[in-house]
C-alpha cells in the first residue's frame, strides 16, 4: 500500500483526507491518505523521521508551507518563485520535490473574471497569499495590488518579492492603517485563518469599505462554509467565493503529481455534494 498524507497544525477542520481517500478508492489506487498533525516545536524531528519512512507524498498546510523548504531536495522553478510549498512527491530515490498547487487551486474559483480583476486587498501574508499573488500576476491582467498583514515585516517581504517578478503596482498597509484606505478594489482575499475554528467569529476586516458591486470577495477558508467574512460580503449582495473550489481543484493537481491521474467529473461533483 502507498501512504501520502498531510503535515500541519491544527488538523481538525481538513478535508483533505475525505477528498484523496476517495480519490484512490474511485479510481483503484492501493494506497492510504491520512492526518500528520505536528506541532512546531517538534517539528525539525518529526519532518525528520518522516523522511526515513515509507511515504510517497505529502500535502503541507498550515504553518509549515514555507517551514518544509529546507527540508525539500528539489523544487519545482514555479515553486521557488512562489516561495511556499503545499506539495511533496517522494521520488524513487527517496528524495523529496516540492511543488505548489495552491495557485492552481485559487485560480479556477475565479476563471470566467479573470480579464475584469484589475485591483485586489489580500490579507495575510503567508504561504497561501504567496500562492494568490502568482496565480493574479501571472494568469490576470492585474495592475494594483494592495497587500496587509497583521506582522509588517513579513508583509514588505511579500511586496519586495512581488517587484521581482511581476510589473505591478504594489503596497503594503499596516492593518492597524487600513482603516485609513478608502480605495475600493475588484478583488479582496482572505489568506489568514481568521474566521476559522478559534477565531470562527471574526474577521480578518470589514471588506465593505474596500467593495463596490461589481467586487468579488474570496475566502480560502472552507471550513466553515460560510464565514463572517463572507456573510458580511453577501449581506452586501456582493459576489462571494469560499475556499472550498480551491482545496478540491489544489488536490486534484497534487494527486496528478502522485499519481499521473485526474479526478474524474463523476468524483469531483460527489466532493462538491458531500464537503
């Protein structure tokens, strides 16, 4: 039997394992996907020992995206760019590759406005923001970005690194100055987990003031379906996007990256049904 398997924490809400269990149960595939919840501080040993099991890939999510870098013997030129990785393939040597599926994921949800997003807010600054920010650079016709994060440091990290690889207006805000902003956007995107378990009853910001009615508002959180987020974007008749498309279309390039397989219509309408 193949393992594969997803490093994180906390685990709980994931619905990871449900979408690639069923994936290789569907198409016939001998093999196992389940929960690898690690704490940070035992993180270094755990990746460790992890290395020197019988695996053959992994998902990462959750704080590690960009943590697993060092411990990766390749990756993939997309990737390295991105700077965070959710996708491991243990290759037949036992070596790890790394890969990033996320920006995949995030892009379907959104396909058919792809040439009206000219502005977007992202919160957050993470793995997950790191994904957005390629998949808008590279795939949109995006001429502004603004980027807030509760850490600003970590936030003009991400805006430097958007300047080296994308020709785009580009700044970060203090949260704590957003308030400030009175720019409304056609895109605003929630990276954090504000909104989810602990923090289930309140959000990132208010994405009222930075909305007009054509905005799209997109949280990556799928668990819960609808956040307060979200619920404040749709009292306001705006057009809303949960995290869920992302994860199952992120889990399918993954699984195509273990595998060599896609999922098929018949599995990815059961997921949207059952998730």
């Amino acid at each position: 039997m193949q393992n594969y398997g997803i490093i994180g924490y906390p685990l709980s809400h994931s619905f990871s394992p449900v979408i690639h269990n069923m994936a290789f149960k569907s198409l016939g595939i001998n093999a196992e996907y389940s929960k690898i919840e690690i704490k940070e501080e035992n993180f270094e040993r755990h990746v460790l020992s992890l290395k020197k099991g019988n695996w053959q890939g992994f998902n990462i999510t959750i704080p590690y995206k960009e943590k697993i870098i060092p411990f990766l013997d390749k990756i993939d030129p997309i990737s390295e760019k991105i700077g965070a990785i959710n996708t491991i393939k243990v290759e037949e040597d036992g070596g790890w590759t790394g890969f990033n599926t996320d920006y995949i994921g995030f892009l379907k949800p959104i396909q058919s406005h792809i040439d009206k997003i000219k502005s977007c807010l992202i919160i957050g600054a993470g793995g997950a923001a790191r994904a957005a920010v390629y998949g808008l650079s590279a795939k949109t016709k995006i001429e502004k970005m603004l980027i807030t994060n509760r850490t600003i440091k970590r936030g003009q990290i991400l805006v430097d690194q958007i300047k080296t690889f994308a020709k785009i207006n580009c700044l970060f805000i203090d949260l704590t100055e957003l308030k400030n902003e009175k720019e409304k956007v056609d895109l605003i995107i929630n990276t954090t987990s504000v909104g989810m378990g602990a923090q289930k009853d309140k959000m990132p910001v208010d994405p009222i003031p930075f909305s007009y009615k054509n905005t799209i508002v997109y949280d990556l959180i799928y668990n819960p379906v609808q956040t307060q987020f979200l619920k404040a974007a749709d009292s306001a008749g705006l057009n809303t996007i949960n995290g869920l498309p992302m994860l199952i279309w992120q889990a399918e390039a993954s699984f195509n990256i273990w595998t060599g397989k896609d999922f098929t219509s018949v599995l990815v309408n059961q997921l949207f049904k059952i998730l």
